[in-house]
C-alpha cells in the first residue's frame, strides 16, 4: 500500500465566531492525485494553508510526510512545493533570476541543469531572460509551476492551478501535470473549480460543501453518490442544494 | 548552517537584482538622501551666518543630524520593505512555503539594509565634505562607530515591529512603514519622560532609549 503523504482529521478552522474549516479529514497517498472540490468560500484553499503549515488548525490533527507541518517545517519544506493561480514569483525579476534564487532557497543540486530542465520541460527557456511581470498569465502559470517542481517535490500542493488560463493552455498544464506526476510518482493535492479538469486528473475527490465535507472517492462513487451524470452537475446539485447529505445544515 | 548561509545569500541576491533591474530604486537609493542633505546643508550654513555665536555647532549638528537619520530611516526600511515586495508581488506564499527561515529572511534584509546605509553615509559625507567642508570624523571622532551601529539595530528592531504588523494586516499596514521610525524615536525619548513605570518599560523595549541611556551614564560619570 501506498505510503501516506498527508494525513488530515477532523480539521477544524476558526476565525473568531466564523468557522472556515469544519471537521475535514482526508489522506493524499504517494503517487495520487486528490482534488478538493468545492464553491468559493468553501474551505479549500484554508484547508491547504493548513496542510502547508501556514494557519494553524483550531482542531484536528495533520501531518505531511509523517511529520508535523508547525514542528518540521523545515523538513517539510524541502520536500513540498507549492504553486497558485494568485501567486507570482517576485514581477520586476526576469524569470531566470527568480528559478535561481528559488533554486538556492531548495538547495536544489546542479543549479543551472534543473532550471534549464524545467524550463525546456515548459517551453519557457525563450522567456528565461523576460521579467515576470512581461508574461502573460499562462505563461506565469507555467513558470509558478515550473518553480514548484524545482526541488523534485514529494508532494506538490495546488491551489487552482489553472483558474486563469485558456482551455488550449489550460489542457496543455494538466497534460503536463500529468506526464510530470506519473513520470515522479509525487503526490498532488489540488484544489479546482473546473469539474472536467478534476475528473481528467484526480484518482480522487473530496467534495468540500459550506466548510464540510459531504462527499469523498472517485468521480464516479462522487457522481453516484449525487445520483448525476457529470461531476458538473454533482456540483450545481451540491452548490444549489447543498444540504442534500449535510444534515446539520438544514 | 552552510543551508542557511546559502538561503541568506539567495534572499540577498534577490535585493540586489532589484536594483540591477530598475534603475529608479536604484536612484531612489541616493536621490532623496542627496537632496536632504542640499537642503539642510544649505539651510545650516545660512543659519551659521544668521547666528552670532556658535555658527559652527548648528552647521555639525544639522548635517549630523541629517545624516544619522537617514542611516536609522534606511536600516528600517530595509527591512519593512523586504517584506512589503512579496505582499506586493503575491510572492509571500511562496517564500513561507520554501525551506527559508524568518531569521534567515530577515538577516538578508539586515545585510541589505547594512550595506545600503554605509553606502549612503559614505555617499552623504562626502558631499557634506565637499560642498560643506564638514567631515564626520572629525566631529564625532570613534563615537561614530557605535552610534551608527545602534542606529542601525534600532533601524532594524522597528523594521521588525512594522514588518509584524505587515504580516498580520496585509495592505492595510503599509501606511505605518513610512512613519514608524519618527513615531518610534519619539515614543523613546518621550516615553521615560513621564515617570510612570509602565511608560518607562515600554520605552526599554526601543534602543533608542538604550541611545539615551548610555549618553546620560556618560554624563554622570563626568
């Protein structure tokens, strides 16, 4: 059996009187993808915070590679990345400055052979000496993710990797993702509002509904378990109906 | 330790490109200090020839003052700055989630921060050598090297405070950079005024109250 990466229970998150997250508990395995689904607002980029050791669950338990994201971030961090549609790398740095000083920051070996790797594995090598902030956003896309593979992670965290792209762009990264994640056998973490993306990449799904979760498998357990036919209509279903399996938010 | 060396220096390489890739900070770093120093130069020596007795005092003591100001106001935005560019460039995220430590972060800043001021001060004395015929080193003699530094540390110690502030507000903090070392300096020579212990150990918390401390220790040695 695969080796667990992550392991989250019962996560609880709570700003003041607002809960954020409430009582989510899912695992990422090596090798698998595990997309978390949910509306705007849902939880899910407060989830990841969590599992990234950012924001500190008020309750429940997470560890990332068997360890405590709050005590071994340092361990942690040298074996996880992370990328974000609403992140960039610093915009007035070209984007080879910024692959050499994140590569420094990983204490990535052979410096300039694995950013050259990652940028001919993007096709962004032509690009190498604009500023970031002269790139379109798919071709940002593409460069937060070339940086979140410069340390050959364990487990890469993703949050909406693709919310601002093209569907051509778009389905060119998730091929990608793909080749990247079978050729390393790493684990990925994704969160995404694109329910075709989420069934073309995760071996699994957490369906996050008003901070919970309500719905957990494959798409198809996923789709039965909503009695519809897409995820997307599973989605509209939950979105708009939403207290179908949550029975205390009735 | 050799790992946090190497991030330190990555972090620090990343203040430098800054100024590889854009010439206005790059001029920013000499302009307005430069221009500070024409206008309370020229200021100064009109008063030395306005003021009777002592011309020479008000001349040193202005250009000092001006100069030593600008050490305390740099080291600190050094530091707060750091900090505002990922805020400003989605870029924290990235930074928090990599193996770089807070310490190792903000020992790049007091690194850029340090080599930022002594390059100021250096571009500042000569001018003020040149144009105003006043050298530093003659005026403050070895003083200077300890009080530069303790400027510089309490330069670094709001640029931590105000970073904080940064980290736990967002946006809506930036407005304090920009003014926290006037408020702070102020907050430590007026704070121990008032006799009330809580105020006094608040100002124990700013060194400048440390500035102060010494000079009146000196004194009372005689």
């Amino acid at each position: 059996m695969a080796e667990s990466l992550v392991e989250a229970k019962d996560l609880c998150k709570t700003y003041g009187g607002t809960r954020a997250v409430d009582s989510i508990s899912f695992t990422v395995p090596e090798g698998k993808i595990i997309g978390l689904l949910g509306a705007n607002g849902a939880g899910k980029t407060t989830t990841l915070h969590m599992v990234l050791g950012l924001l500190k669950p008020t309750s429940g338990f997470v560890s990332v590679l068997g360890r405590s994201p709050f005590l071994d971030r340092s361990f942690i961090a040298r074996s996880v990345n992370f990328s974000s549609a609403y992140g960039n790398l610093p915009l007035n740095l070209t984007l080879g400055e910024n692959m050499t000083i994140f590569a420094r920051l990983y204490g990535v070996r052979n410096r300039k052979q694995k950013v050259q790797e990652l940028l001919d594995m993007f096709e962004l090598t032509h690009l190498q000496n604009r500023v970031v902030g002269a790139l379109s956003s798919g071709e940002r896309t593409k460069v937060n993710l070339a940086k979140s593979l410069l340390n050959d992670p364990r487990l890469l965290v993703l949050d909406e990797p693709t919310a601002s792209l093209d569907p051509d762009m778009a389905d060119k990264v998730r091929t990608l993702l793909k080749k990247v994640q079978e050729g390393r056998g790493m684990g990925i973490l994704y969160t995404s509002h694109n329910m075709y993306e989420v069934e073309a990449l995760c071996d699994e799904i957490l369906f996050i509904h008003k901070r919970r979760a309500i719905a957990s498998g494959t798409s198809a357990k996923v789709r039965e378990a909503f009695s519809s036919a897409s995820l997307e209509q599973a989605f509209i279903k939950m979105v708009r109906d939403g207290n179908i399996l949550c029975g205390e938010d009735r | 330790m050799i790992e946090s060396l190497r991030r330190i220096y990555a972090m620090f390489l990343r203040y430098l490109y800054l100024h590889k890739r854009s010439l206005p900070r790059s001029l920013e770093l000499i302009f307005w200090p430069v221009m500070e120093l024409f206008v309370w130069g020229f200021l100064s020596l009109y008063l030395g020839t306005v003021v009777e007795t002592g011309a020479a005092a008000v001349v040193m003591f202005l250009i000092n003052g001006m100069i030593f100001w600008d050490i305390l106001y740099r080291s600190q935005q050094s530091v707060s700055i750091s900090v505002m560019e990922e805020i400003w460039h989605h870029n924290i995220l990235n930074i928090l989630v990599s193996p770089l430590r807070l310490w190792e972060w903000m020992c790049a800043a007091f690194i850029y921060g340090f080599i930022k001021s002594g390059l100021i001060t250096i571009i500042l004395g000569t001018i003020a050598c040149v144009l105003y015929r006043f050298n530093m080193a003659d005026s403050l003699g070895l003083h200077l090297v300890p009080l530069a530094g303790n400027l510089l540390l309490f330069g670094w110690i709001v640029g931590i405070y105000t970073s904080a502030v940064l980290l736990w507000w967002g946006y809506s903090g930036e407005a304090l950079i920009w003014r926290a070392v006037p408020a702070a300096a102020a907050l430590g020579d007026f704070l121990p005024a008032c006799r009330a212990a809580r105020t006094r150990s608040m100002a124990f918390a700013l060194s400048a109250e440390h500035l102060r401390f010494r000079r009146h220790a000196r004194r009372s040695r005689g």
